[in-house]
C-alpha cells in the first residue's frame, strides 16, 4: 500500500511539475525547439531543475544496497550507441515533432485535455505495441549489441 501511495504522488508531483511548467502546451515546447525562429529559452530552466534534481537523487538512492521498494536495482547493462538507440531516438524525435507532446506530457495532458490528445495516446501505445512485436520477432539481433 505504501509502495502504491508513494507511486500516486510521485505520479502526481511530476505531472503538477510539468503543467506548471508549461510542458503541457505544445506550442510553448515548439518555441523553445525553434532555435532559429522565435527562440523561448524558458524550458531550459525545466530542464536544469530536472538535471539537479536527478544528480542529488541519484547521489542519495546509489548511496542504498537496495530500492526501498524491491529486492534489486534494475540498472542498465550495455552503455553502448547501437542501432536500436538511433532509430528509437529518431522515431522518438519524430513523433514528439509531429505530435508536438512527448509521452510524459501527453499522459499527463489526458487529465486537462483528453479530447486534444487523446488519439495521440493511442496511437502512441500502438507503436509500442507494434515495437514489441517487431523486437520480439528478432530476438537474435536485439540481443546482440552492435
């Protein structure tokens, strides 16, 4: 129950965290992407907060033998750049181009706007699931790293 009640507010204070921000409004991420055009420098501070945050909780949690909350860390093992990375990063980046919203803000969008983002959601969860299918038809390769 514990472990339920702290996801909710972890839940929670990040999606507050990017409705105050502005993450939330599509055109306001689009102004900070346009580097050429009307550049809003704005989310950068989003950004550093994020990164600040991050280093001290990672700091603090690396400091632990265990999560509070499992049995074992659940830590990347390859650090590698392979071709998965770059066409998952590209499609990441296309997606977020064409949409407008990443993942994070999109969920969180749902609760102020379902109308405006909820086909993006679902179409967003069906290329996870067509990512699946596809990894898992290739288990040779998407283990080996390249």
């Amino acid at each position: 129950m514990l472990r339920s009640l702290t996801l909710l507010a972890s839940g929670i204070l990040f999606g507050a965290g990017l409705a105050i921000s502005g993450m939330l409004n599509p055109s306001k991420v689009a102004g900070f992407l346009d580097l050429f055009g009307v550049w809003d420098p704005s989310l950068a501070f989003v950004m550093g907060g994020g990164v600040v945050a991050n280093f001290i909780g990672h700091r603090i949690v690396t400091r632990r033998t265990q999560p509070v909350f499992a049995a074992r860390f659940n830590l990347p093992t390859t650090s590698g750049i392979d071709s998965r990375l770059i066409v998952g990063s590209a499609l990441f980046g296309v997606g977020w181009g064409l949409g407008g919203l990443c993942p994070g803000p999109a969920v969180a969008s749902l609760m102020l706007v379902p109308s405006e983002v909820g086909l993006f959601v679902v179409m967003m969860l069906v290329g996870l699931a067509v990512g699946r299918v596809v990894m898992a038809a290739r288990p040779a390769v998407a283990s080996q790293p390249e």
